[in-house]
C-alpha cells in the first residue's frame, strides 16, 4: 500500500469512528469509572441500565442506554414496565412440576436411610 493510501485510510477511520453496537462490562467500568460490585449493585436498586443479553454468557448495554446514565447519574432511575405476575407469564412458570407429581417410578431410598437409624454403637454396621 502507498503512503497516500495510508493515510487516506487513516483520515478516514479518523473522521468517522466505529461506536460499537454493544458495550461489555469492561467498556463501562473503564467509562464509568465505577467498580464491577457497585454497577450491578446499581441495577438492583434500578440506578444504572440493566444489560441486554446477547446470548450465552454475554451481555452488552446500548450506547444510548449509557448516555442517558451519563447525562444525569444522580437522578437516573430505570424505567419500569409495568410488574406482570408469573402466574399470567406462563413461560416463567417451571415445566416440570407436572411430570415430577406425576412419575411413575418411586423414588429410592439411599442406604443410609433403610435400617441404619438406630445403629448408634461403635462396632459398625456388619454386627
């Protein structure tokens, strides 16, 4: 690559920043300047953004979700959708309870708890 072509690159990723779609946790303890404990410490009491999940173990907050945090930190406060109870979110119920009540295989003692509770003594239990 020639030197103009270089620098025509490097003006050009100079003038028009990538902002990434999502910010990792890192991204923002380096931008908001708090610890790990106190952001998610904030999202509980509903004072920071909550992460978006992106799938797996990873999560990301939006750029505009941050800005607005960075406009007023001390009077952010998350908007909540109204509360929906579990009972009218049926995904949120657990699935197995059903098949659990319903199975057809008894289920196993261990040994410890057949024929063993009195034996107290020191000799063991093949007396």
């Amino acid at each position: 690559m020639s030197d103009k072509q270089e620098a025509a690159r490097r003006s050009a990723h100079a003038a028009f920043p990538v902002t990434p779609a999502f910010y990792r946790i890192a991204d923002v303890i380096r931008i908001t300047a708090l610890s790990r404990a106190t952001i998610y410490r904030r999202i509980a009491e509903g004072r920071f953004p909550r992460p978006i999940h992106l799938g797996g173990r990873a999560c990301g907050w939006t750029p505009a979700a941050l800005q607005a945090w960075i406009e007023n930190p001390e009077e952010y406060k998350e908007m909540e959708a109204s509360p929906v109870s579990v009972a009218a979110r049926p995904e949120m119920r657990r699935r197995n309870t059903g098949r659990l009540k319903l199975s057809r295989v008894p289920r196993r003692k261990f040994r410890t708890q057949i024929g063993h509770e009195g034996v107290r003594s020191g000799k063991g239990f093949n007396e």
